[in-house]
C-alpha cells in the first residue's frame, strides 16, 4: 500500500490534504482515484489508513479513517556520524541509512573532509537531505524520520550529550575487529563515527578514544566512505537490532 508524509496528523478520525509533489505524483503518476486506501505517516512514529476523498493535480483531500500499528521501527537507536562527503555521495547515504532504520544523522567536518561550504550552500544541502529522507521512508515503510543535523565540526561533534550503550569509530587502521562486538549484551543505543574520504587521522582517532569510543575496522578491505557508513549500519543491525 502507498505511503505518504502528513506531519501534523496526530490522531484519527479526522481529515488531511495532500498538496504540492505528492499531490503530483499521486494524480499523473500513480493515477490514484477516489476511494483507494493509502497509509499516512506523520513521520514521529504513527501512522494511519486513509481514503482519498477527492483528487487532483494540486490538491488530494484525505479521510483519515484510524490509526496503524506496523512493526516498522528498529528496537536499536542508531546515531550515525558520517564525515562530509561530495554532495550526491552524502545523498548516497542519507538514502540508504534511512532505509537501514536510523535514529539520527550527523553529518561533520573533520581534518580531511572536502572544503567546507558556505552557509546557504549547507542550508539547501540540508533541504535536500530531508526529502531524499522523506521519499526512503515512504519506500521502505518506516513510521519515523530519522532526525538529521545540520553539519558541525569534529570537536563538537565528540561533546555532544548522546547517551549510548556503546561508541564506535570505524577506522581502517584500527587493529581491533568489528567481531569483537559480538557476545555484547544489553546494546540499545548505538553511536557510530564514519570518517570524510581521507579517513580519519591518528589525532582524531586518539581524540575519539579519550571520549569512550572504541575503535574497530570493518575488514581487512579499505571501503569508500559511503560504503562504510551502509555497511557499519546494516551490522549493527544484524548484532543488534532486527536484520
């Protein structure tokens, strides 16, 4: 069934209207019609089954008919820090980490990120961050969006208050094997460091250490960026979560 994104709907029965994209896509490319059963999701946890009441072009007119219990949401909290990456690499994945049930994106720069761009730039890099979201949430039938953060420099991102039951810096270089995690018990909240193109360096691996992280590879292959980031999500996952 068809999912889509009403913020402000917190509770049912009552009435919501689709506008704008959505509003396109579901009249010229979906061709839905009156009467057809969607699902909303406010994208904060709850979702509902709707009924369109009315369709067009700019405007689809919603029953909000009753709330839904769909076992969508991973029991693990996934705080995801990926360093700054060129710009459709880090749409990349925002993409696929949605997909892969995280609660949080930090995206940050570091010593070896690309050069820092100005403000409006990030700004409308954000924008965009949050609908790639939007649009992998309706794709993969999640209730929540993850939060996204607009992007801060390394050293603010080790003093952010997050609380987790274990902190990880994904380095290449570290000697430590990401199957020394396995055998953990009582993991429900995660935080993973995942450094820009040039990795981390030694200064900052020693400054995450002194923060409580423990640093771990993810092999004995040197992964893109981007790659690391999907794949240190899927195995926390798999140890975890639900996968």
């Amino acid at each position: 069934m068809q999912k889509f994104i009403i913020p402000d709907i917190i509770q049912a029965p009552t009435k919501g209207t689709i506008t704008g994209r959505d509003a396109k896509h579901m009249f010229k490319v979906l061709r839905l019609k009156k009467g057809a059963v969607i699902i909303i999701s406010n994208g904060r946890g709850k979702d509902f089954s709707a009924r369109i009441l009315s369709v067009s072009v700019e405007r689809i007119e919603l029953d909000i008919i009753e709330e839904l219990t769909l076992a969508t949401e991973s029991p693990i909290d996934i705080t995801l820090c990926s360093g700054m990456l060129k710009d459709n690499k880090m749409d990349f994945v925002i993409k696929h980490v949605t997909q892969l049930g995280i609660t949080k994106w930090v995206p940050f720069f570091s010593e070896r990120s690309i050069p820092s761009p100005d403000a409006k730039r990030i700004k409308k890099r954000y924008e965009r961050w949050d609908t790639i979201a939007g649009e992998s949430l309706k794709q993969c039938q999640r209730s929540r969006l993850p939060e996204i953060c607009m992007p801060i420099n390394f050293e603010s991102l080790l003093t952010l208050p997050e609380p987790s039951d274990l902190k990880l810096a994904f380095w290449e270089k570290a000697s430590a094997k990401f199957e020394a995690l396995k055998g953990k018990e009582d993991v429900s909240r995660v935080f993973i460091l995942i450094g820009p193109e040039g990795g981390f360096s030694e200064n900052e691996i020693e400054q995450a250490e002194q923060k409580g992280f423990f640093a771990c590879s993810l092999g004995p292959r040197i992964l893109r960026a981007e790659t690391a980031s999907i794949s240190s999500c899927t195995l926390i996952q798999h140890l975890f979560g639900d996968l």
